[in-house]
C-alpha cells in the first residue's frame, strides 16, 4: 500500500486542482435561478423600456407645436385619441395635434413629447397649452435604460434578487447554470451513531456527516449523506461504491487508525491514491484518491480536524465546479496572544474573530466546540515556532 | 374612500409592527434545518463525550500502579482485555492490571488513565511501563466538552453548518424552528408581460414579481408568485382573494394611479386601508392594509420604488416573523458629491458603496437599472435640502 505519499499543503492542492473533473452547465427556469452561478454571459437581448414610452400622464405633442406658447398666447391643439398603457397606438400626430397618453404607454408616431395634464387644460376635444416644452420632455426614449446587447451579467455572478430581477426585465426566463455539484459523504466508525438513536454506553452521536453535508450545501453543492460505515471492509466498500454514483465522495475517519488503513486499501483496490498524509496539522491522516475518474476524500476523525481540511482541501474544489476561482479566503488579522506553534509543522489553528482581533481556540482537536466558536484558521508556517501577540496573521475564513 | 392616510415613515412601521400577525413554530428534522431560525433554546439532552473516552490508543491502567515505574524499575502490568471504540467494556481493573484500549473507546472501571502504546513494551500478555502516569492522562472526561444542561445555542440563531453540526453531536434530531411567512406575490398593469412571453409592442416585461419574490426568498420566506394583475376590478379582486390564502399579500402597482385606486377601494371593501401613502420618496403612493387579519401592501409599480419601499417596510415584517427584530440595518458613510433633496420631503436615495464611500445613483425611479447598482439608500431627513461631499450619512443595505 502506499503509505508514504505525505505531501505539503500546496502540492496536495496542485493535486487536487488538476483532478478530471470540471463544472457541469445546465439550464434552469428563472424562477429557480436564485443563488445559482451564471454559466454565460448575458446581453440584453432587448432595449428597455422596448419603445418610446410616456413617464407622466398627460399629451402627447409635437414638441415645436409648443414653442410659441406662452398664457397670453395659448396654444390651442386638437386631442385625436387616447393610448393607454400596454396598446399599440392606432394614431398618428399631425400638426396641431395631442393625443391623451399614460404613463407607460408608447408615444404615437408623429409625437416628441409628452405634457403632464396637470399644467394643461381641457376643453372637450382640445387641449391648451400655456407653456412650450421640448423634445423628448415626459419621454424615455428606446433602450435608454438597457440598450439592446448590453452586456448585463457575467458568467460566474451569483444570482440574488438583484440580479433575477435583472433577468426578468430583459425578458429572459432561462438560464445556464452551473450545475450543483453531487457530494457523497459518509461517516464511518463502530461508535458512531445517528442523532435520535439510543445513546448506548460506548456510542457517540455523529458530527461530521452532518457538518460536512450542511457545508457542502452553504457552498452551493448538493449533500446526499450515505450514513455511517462500520469499521470493516465490506460496510466501507459497500458505501464508498455507493458514494461514486455522484460527483465526489467525502468520508471521515472515525477515530482509530484502522479505519484510515482500510480505507487507504480499498481505495487502491478500486482506484489510485495520490496523497495519504498531508504535512499540516490537523490533517496529517488525510488521504486523497480517484476512483473511476471520481475524486475521494478521507478527511480526519475529530470534528474541528475534519472541518478544517475540508476548508482547505474540499471548498475549493467546490467553488471551482460552481465556476469560481479554486481559492480559499484569507484576511489579516492580529494575535490576541502570544502562541507557540511546532518547527517543523505547518499548523492551522482555529481563531474566534472579534473586529482585527484574532483570538486563538486552544481547546484540542478533540473538542466537539473548538468548530462552533471557530470564524477561522491562522496558517502557521512550518517554520515558525513562536507567534507574538499583536503578530499579523493570515486567517483563513471557517465560513461559506 | 380614504384616500387621506398619508403618513410618516415613523408611524407607517410602527401600524405594522402592530398588525396582529405572529411568528409561527414548526418543529423540522435536522436534516431540513439547514438556514433556518431556531424558535427555542438548545440545552444539551447530553454530556459530551457521554462516558470518559481514551483519546490515544494504548492501555488503560490505574495511575497510582505507575507511579514508581522508572527506566531502571519498570512495572509490570498483566493486560487482562481490549476494548475497542463502540463497545461497554466488560472488564474492570483491579491492582496490577491493564487492557489494551483504542482511541474514543470507554475507560474501564478500576482505570483512570491510558498510556500510549508507542512508549510501552508488550510482551505476551504483560505490559512493560517505564514512566508513570497521571490520573486522566490519556484521558477525556465525560461532560469536559460539553456538560449535561449547557446553553448550545438561542432561540433566534440561524443554523449554519456549525449549528446543525453542534445540534448532531448532542444527538437532537428535530428542532423547533420559524415558520417561513408565506407571502403571495402579485405584478399589476395591463402592459406586464412573463419573461418568454413574446413582446408585443407596448408590452414591458415585469420586473417586480421576481425581484418581490426572490427578495421574500433571500429573507428567508417563502413566496408564491401568483402572476400579473390586469387594471381592472376583477382582475385585481380575484388576484387579491387569491393571495388570502398566505400570511402577506404584496402587490406592486402598475405605473398608473388609476390601478393604485382601483386596489385602495378593493381593500377598503374587502378590509380595512391603514396606510394610503407614506411621506417619503419614493414610495408616496404605498398603501398598506389589513384583510381577514393579513397584511396587504401596494408598492410602487417602479422597480427601484417597489424594492427600496419593500426594503423599508416588508423585510421587518419578515424578519420579526422569522424570530428577530423588526428593524432595518443602517451603516454610516461618506457621501461621494453633494446631493441637492427637497424640503420637506424625506427622501431615499439610491447609492452605490464603495469602501466608506457612499456614490449616489441619480438615474431616476424610472431607470429599471438604479436598482442593480445599489447597495443601498441614503435617508435624507425632510428638512434636509443639501448634503455635502464627504458628509456622514446613514445608508439602509439593500441586501438580506
């Protein structure tokens, strides 16, 4: 067996990112485009508003029918229709002509401009107008908003209310997105057990499988949790062959060393391993395989270990098939106190976030509640054995 | 019909705010939990760990039997069992005993510490121990993580992954979460058409129903869409009966005042008007009232308009039905330019950010566009006529 592929963080990254696997499109109805990726970029495939088109109700006019108007020398002009909004004007201005008009409505042929009916007066079938206006007054024009092939959304921007709306105005009810990548996770060991089962002596509730599901989730990608695997190589192998029906398959170890090696040969059994043991702390156990063509993770026991190599190793690869960059987040921030890391380890360590103060969580990996307090993880390089307080540290961000 | 109840900003909140509508509970799997807001405290059914846990794999023993060991004096110890992870050990120790033990299996009677199985020596069925030990050494208490009884989380929290996580790990399997308030969406005008509807000279498609529904959604509510209002009675009647059926009903009125009236008589015959116009800009025409107990609002029929007033009034509403607090999040910022408003107008303009800058978006309430570039509205007091570059302002987020 292979078991002496222990890499550094990046090379199991490079790995990791040239895995075969790439961001699947597909199409779906507006309607349920909200907190999708956009696949495409996408142009207005119409002006807004679509026509000349009235902002105020009132007359539509020739503008320079107006121009000598003044109160004492109205302008007397014969009102031939009315166009509401949402019709087809039937009507055409000629000189010495308006026509009743609301807003919204298309400006009739022959009309420059529209006069709020509240500055005008009416007189059974003419309108006097005391006061010139100009082209265009009371009227957006075509395509003033959004021109017709305006690049209005690029690929790769998440969809909100914003944008849908967006969408709607141009008309458009489908759009390519990225499809949502299918992860497997499994949870593996004797003593684990499902929330709402008997809690027998020896037994321990599951975590990982919950808060590996729910984060794959809040990434953007779909969860399909298989349950627990026992500590033997039929229960893993039946679930690990389970999880290559979708995209990739996450398993985390139980606690013992065992489950890790069984997991290491089937792996190899069915498909290639290409790192076992990642030179970080957590996640030195970490391994990472292919099998058919599909990605295999076997992330650390302990919760908060687990949780930051997914962080790590995993969000990535997510963000990537969701169109993105193939990236983890990192801010700067400022040691609470004083902290002594190992030479020769490169470490993670989870920080609590309170404004530029990083406050480091030194409760052991073995803490169910180091990961709820955690907002992030300090990278500590291997080389460093002593962080002062106040140190500026690179923090990556423990959420999606 | 009471078209007179043109009222400050102030005391349209504080009428819905008293609407008599109230959070709902429903109690939903954990697996369904994801993103939702808790409706009760969780306290831990649960010490964690639930019994004292090894937490390396090698023998358990009683600590005083090591006390003496030294490189020169080793003690010898007779291994009597092995206990694994997920079983009740059914061996206690007596003086001069051990048992092999794994890592997050129970500690045996009799045993108070384990000592890894790299430093000792195995010989048959003895152990060889060359330092002593100490009690809990090797050892993880139960409750140490979290006691029986612990506050894990509020009434109020949104469960992100940490969350639901936290919940697996004591085991809870259902919780006690908000209702999401269901929220009937209605588009008006005669010239609204669907995105992939053909458009017809005149038409314009709506952008309100997708912009209103997929804000609800990102509130955390659920919204049914239930198409476009034609400007008549009917029409409007029949749409308005339709949206009864859920908690809210939202319309948001076509471009014409005419429609505005058309749904202040329907509400005033079906109901009660409490708001018919608000004093700011936008959002004058906003009309609020009451029907069978549920909130009905007529928003503005112009997108940026019909969002700032959702922004404005809806999203408390949703908020304090999702367990928190009706209120708007407000930031300070630096105005980019001077900003001319009217007096005696309290006005909300739209503006983009940019670090501490706030730009303003002078595009007009007609420009579809106003509202994808904003990440928010400055509230200009009413007896405020000039703002000047670089002046603190408070911007209401135009996100959820």
């Amino acid at each position: 067996m292979a078991f002496l592929k222990v890499v550094p963080l990046e090379e199991a990254l490079k790995i990791i990112n040239s895995l075969p696997l790439k961001p699947k499109i597909e199409e779906v109805a507006l309607e349920e485009a909200l907190g999708r990726v956009l696949a495409e970029d996408i142009h207005s495939p119409i002006d807004v508003p679509p026509f000349d088109r009235a902002t105020v109700d009132g007359y539509a006019v020739r503008s320079q029918d107006t121009w000598n108007a003044s109160e004492s020398n109205p302008v007397v002009l014969k009102v031939i229709g009315e166009i509401h909004a949402g019709e087809e004007p039937q009507i055409e201005l000629g000189e010495g002509e308006a026509a009743y008009i609301s807003t919204g409505a298309v400006l009739p042929k022959g009309a420059d401009a529209v006069i709020e009916f509240e500055i005008v007066e009416r007189k059974g079938d003419e309108v006097i107008i005391t006061k010139p206006t100009y082209p265009q007054a009371g009227v957006m024009k075509a395509g003033t908003d959004i021109p017709k092939g305006t690049l209005l959304l690029k690929k790769g921007t998440k969809l909100g209310f914003k944008e849908t709306a967006l969408l709607s105005a141009v008309g458009i009810s489908k759009v390519k997105v990225f499809a949502k990548p299918k992860v497997a996770v499994i949870s593996t060991g004797n003593e684990v057990i499902l929330p709402g089962e008997d809690l027998k002596r020896g037994k321990i509730y599951d975590i990982n499988g919950r808060a590996v599901s729910d984060a794959v989730r809040e990434l953007g990608g779909e969860a399909y949790f298989l349950g627990i695997a026992r500590d033997n190589e039929e229960s893993l192998k039946e679930k690990i062959l389970e999880g290559l029906k979708y995209d990739i398959v996450i398993l985390s170890g139980g606690a013992s060393g065992g489950t890790r090696d069984l997991t290491a040969s089937i792996i190899e059994e069915l498909g290639e391993i290409k790192v076992h043991g990642i030179a970080i702390q957590p996640g030195k156990p970490t391994i990472i395989g292919v099998i058919d063509g599909k990605p295999i993770f076997g992330l650390p026991g302990y919760p908060t270990s687990c949780l930051t190599n997914f962080t790590l190793l995993v969000a990535p690869l997510i963000r990537k098939l969701l169109g993105g960059e193939f990236e983890t987040q990192r801010i700067k921030k400022k040691l609470a106190h004083k902290v002594f890391s190992v030479k020769g380890r490169r470490q993670f360590l989870p920080v609590k976030l309170e404004g530029e103060i990083a406050k480091p969580i030194l409760k052991g990996s073995g803490a169910v509640t180091s990961f709820i307090e955690a907002d992030g993880f300090v990278d500590i390089p291997e080389n460093v054995e002593i962080l002062e307080e106040g140190e500026e540290v690179e923090v990556i961000l423990f959420r999606f």
